[in-house]
C-alpha cells in the first residue's frame, strides 16, 4: 500500500491480526518505507492499533503474515437467542444503534423479514438470506456517509452495506451484532473484506451476506460497532490513498524446521 502526506500526518492503523479462539498468528513481517517509530495499544473492543506519523511525501506499507484459520465456520441452525439479562457485559454495546446502524428504526423490517423464524440463530440466517437474495453487490452505490437505511432504499451496495445492514436488523431483534474486518481466502475480486458477528446461544457466530454458504478461511483483521470504529487507516491530517494490492494464499505445506546443529 503506498499512501502520500501533504504534510506530517498523525495516524492510527489496524494493520495486526490477534490470535483467537478461530485463528492463530505464527509469523509477521512489517516494512515501512521510510521508516517511522510506531508505538502500539489495544482499542476497547480488542484490536491492536498502531500509532504513528507518516513524513510528508510518499511512504510504502508492506504486511506480511502467516496465519492458521478454520477451514469452516461454525453454524448452529438450533441455537436460541440468549435473553438481554444473560448476555456478557462485553456483549450489551453491540444492542445500541450506532452511527450506520441505525436499528432503533429498523424493527418493523426485520419482523418482516425473520418471519416465523425461530428466535436466534434461525432469525440471523433468515436475514444474512434476505439480504444475499434482495441486495445487489454493486461498487459506487454507496460512500462514507451511507447507513443501513440508506442501502435498504438503494438495493444495492457493497460487502459493508451489506454487513451494515445485518447487524442493524440484528440489534432491532435484541441480537447482538458487531462488524468484522480482515480476510477472506478466494475472495474475488480480493481486497479487504467485512461481514458481521451475531451473539446467539452464548457465543459469536459468523454471517456473510455476500456468500451463498458459509465459509472458512477468514482472518479477522478488527471488530466494531460498525465502519466507524474499524478504519485500518484513520488520517488526522492531509493523506491520499494510493495502489493497495491485497493477496491471499494457502500455505498447505509448511516447509520442516531445520535440524538442529550437533554441539561438540
């Protein structure tokens, strides 16, 4: 990723993985061109932030990691909604409407759209559904400023649209939801992606409105509300965006360690 500064630019990035329950970090590699002192600190849902300050003029970003993921996702057709009184206190903040998740007016949809569905994971599945069947996936649709609202009345929009969307019909049900950024393995065309997180039957479950099934092979980059708080690259001074080239490949094989040298 090259970025250009028309002056000292503060920034705060989410460049790092964490290790978790569905993924491991085995190795990184960070290179910045020119290099800069980056300080580190962990945001209060959990992501690693790095801090620095891009020079004026032109800087190169290259990540390098090595991951272990889950090859599937986990799926709970019979799972049931957990009651508000039962939720983890780290789960209650993903109830609110938010910024471009406006579900306090989302209510009347998304009874239309869960239907007789079962209350929990049934309900989730039954909009990630919707929104895969009746949302078109279509670049220039939406902008930065764009809500759920917004890409309900287009019919269109993009995998954060989307996402958005889920996790506000979600929150109008009493479902905790959260957006998710990082990886998806044959992703095509590959970028950056998002999808969103339910909290049913006491745990997080996965949901991608842009699949047609679920599936593995994610690295989850940062968690948030929504868009707002999950920002790779948040500028507090001029920057341009330049080429990002984002690839993701199998490493099925690992090459053996090396056998140790005899001593003596």
């Amino acid at each position: 990723m090259t970025v250009t500064a028309g002056a000292d630019c503060p920034v705060i990035a989410m460049l790092r993985p964490r290790s978790g329950d569905a993924q491991w970090m085995v190795s990184e590699r960070y290179e910045l061109t020119p290099w800069v002192p980056t300080t580190e600190y962990v945001d209060s849902y959990g992501n690693l932030c790095q801090r620095l300050k891009i020079p004026q003029g032109d800087m190169r970003i290259e990540v390098e990691m090595v991951m272990e993921a889950d090859d599937q996702i986990a799926v709970a057709p019979d799972a049931a909604q957990t009651p508000v009184e039962q939720l983890p206190p780290d789960a209650l903040q993903f109830l609110l409407q938010s910024r471009y998740c406006p579900s306090d007016k989302m209510e009347d949809r998304a009874r239309e759209i869960v239907g007789q569905a079962t209350a929990g994971y049934a309900q989730v599945e039954a909009i990630r559904a919707w929104i895969h069947a009746n949302l078109e996936y279509r670049y220039g649709v939406s902008d930065s400023t764009t809500d759920a609202l917004d890409t309900l009345g287009h019919g269109a929009g993009v995998c954060r649209d989307f996402s958005h969307v889920g996790i506000g019909l979600c929150r109008s049900l009493r479902i905790p939801a959260r957006l998710v950024v990082g990886y998806l393995y044959l992703l095509d065309p590959m970028d950056m992606h998002a999808w969103f997180e339910a909290f049913i039957g006491g745990r997080w479950y996965t949901f991608d409105a842009t699949q047609d099934e679920p599936r593995g092979g994610r690295i989850v980059v940062a968690y948030g509300r929504d868009a707002a708080d999950v920002a790779f690259l948040s500028n507090y001074g001029p920057l341009e965006m330049g080429d990002m080239t984002v690839t993701v490949d199998r490493l099925d094989d690992a090459p053996p360690a090396p056998a140790p040298t005899p001593v003596g």
